[in-house]
C-alpha cells in the first residue's frame, strides 16, 4: 500500500474513533484523574513495599 494512502486511512479511522468518544474532558479535569492516578500508585507502591521484620 502507498505510504500516502496508509496515512489517508489512518487519518480517517483516527477521526472516526475520536468522533465515537465523544468529547474530551477539560484539562483541568484531565489534570485531576492523572494527579489522582499518581496517588493511586504511589500509595500502593507504599502499602507493597517490604518493611523490616518484626523480631519475635
């Protein structure tokens, strides 16, 4: 396949998957579930995280 064509149909089913999601969230919003995210993982990084052994 032409390499002009591949991008022309890439293009295009990129445009249609955008069309099906509807529209994005604002950036502020985008900042909070990645901010919230970071946490997240953080936090479980923290709980899973090997700690001394506790003497007997």
């Amino acid at each position: 396949m032409h390499p002009d064509i591949h991008l022309a149909l890439h293009h295009a089913r990129a445009a249609e998957l955008r069309a099906e999601t509807g529209p994005r969230p604002a950036p502020r919003q985008d900042l909070r579930a990645r901010l919230g995210w970071t946490l997240i993982e953080v936090g479980l990084k923290l709980a899973t995280r090997p700690g001394p052994v506790p003497a007997h």
